[in-house]
C-alpha cells in the first residue's frame, strides 16, 4: 500500500524560536487533471496535502465504463484506493445541455472523440447545438458534479452539487478549461472562462460537491 506519508509535521527552527506548522492529512485526488486538483486544492486551503495520479504514475487508470456521473467517481477512487492507504477523493463532472437530452453528459471529457482535447468538445458542442436550432433560452445547461471519498478502500460517501447556466453562442474567455469559456453560470453576463477564479471556485459545481466534502470531514474530526 502506499500511503507512509499521511501526515507531515512541517517546523522550522532558528535560534530564537520554533514555529510548527499543523499536521497535514495525505489526500490523493484521483485525477490526471492538473487544472482540477489546483482548483480542489485552492478550495480545500492548506489543511490538506494533496497529490494526484500525476505525482502516482504507478496507480491503475480505470476505464470510466458507468452510466452516471456517480458511478464513474466511484469506479475512480475505487482504483486509486485499493493502493493508496489513506484518504481517496474522486471526482466525476461534466456538462448537460438541456436542447441535446443531457449532452454531453459523461461523455464531457470525450464528446469529440476518445482522443478530444478542450477545444475539439467545445466545437463539437457549438455544431450539435446549431443543429439542433437551439436559441437562448434553449440553451439552458448545468454543469454537475459527483465526488466520492475513500479511505483504507472504504467508500466514506458521495457527493453532488450543481450549477445552472446557459450555453453561449461562442467562446469568451481564456480562463478555466473545458466548457468553461461557453457558460454562462445564472445571475451573471460573465463565463466561467471570464470569472476570477477565486469567484468560480466559489460557486461551481466543484465548489458545491465539495463544500459537503468538507462538512463531512470537520464532522469526521479531518478538519479543525
């Protein structure tokens, strides 16, 4: 199992005084993304220390074969957690467009193609919309999210959380990654590609997941 560096006690010493640092909790985010383990780690502050898949080349790549988003965030951190010893989270989200039946769905990440990258999806989804005729409103979306913790390979739970928007007509930007610079999330004229990120991290659906990540932890005693 790996996992011998669940906590780290951080000090530094000088000849007048010793400052210690609190102990951090090891968490391994189950993901290649590195645009999404900065945004899990800005929202979770420095309690946490947290790696990825990157930094664990050795930890299995599942095939994300589920049906729902919850499924495949379990399917994920389920891989992770059979090696790594200590706290697992998992993440699975995506965009679902109202005009293509909930499109692109679990398929976010892969709507233009098993080798898609950003760009390719984002032009995927602004063809499908046009011919499907879809016109303001009509463009209603939601990015969602499903989180799941593990610890010691036991699923601690799941979490959801959601945010509303429309889909615009084209890109605007350069902030973000994935769907980020088409959506424009309810209440606002800016898209998730033009919000600061402190300002996304605050009201996306990432965010919402994990706020009830971290309502379980504190009442886990993880956090203080």
């Amino acid at each position: 199992m790996i996992g011998s560096a669940t906590a780290l006690h951080a000090h530094s010493l000088n000849t007048h005084s010793a400052n210690f640092f609190p102990i951090k909790t090891a968490l391994l985010i189950a993901t290649h993304n590195s645009h999404k383990t900065g945004e899990i780690q800005a929202m979770l502050g420095e309690r946490f220390l947290v790696s990825d898949l990157n930094a664990h080349p050795e930890l299995p790549v599942p095939e994300e074969t589920g049906a729902t988003f919850e499924e495949n965030a379990i399917i994920k951190a389920t891989a992770a957690a059979r090696v790594f010893e200590w706290l697992v989270l998992s993440d699975d989200s995506g965009l679902e467009v109202d005009a293509l039946d909930g499109a692109p769905g679990v398929r976010s990440a892969r709507y233009a193609g098993e080798q898609a990258n950003d760009a390719e999806n984002r032009a995927r989804l602004l063809s499908d919309l046009d011919s499907a005729a879809a016109r303001g409103k009509q463009r209603s979306a939601r990015f969602r999210c499903v989180m799941a913790l593990f610890e010691n390979n036991r699923l601690l739970g799941t979490f959801n959380g959601a945010v509303e928007g429309v889909i615009i007509n084209q890109e605007r930007g350069s902030g973000g990654f994935g769907y980020d610079s088409l959506f424009v999330p309810a209440g606002y004229c800016e898209t998730f590609g033009q919000l600061p990120a402190e300002e996304k991290n605050q009201l996306s659906h990432r965010a919402r997941a994990l706020e009830q990540v971290k309502a379980f932890l504190q009442n886990a005693g993880y956090l203080k």
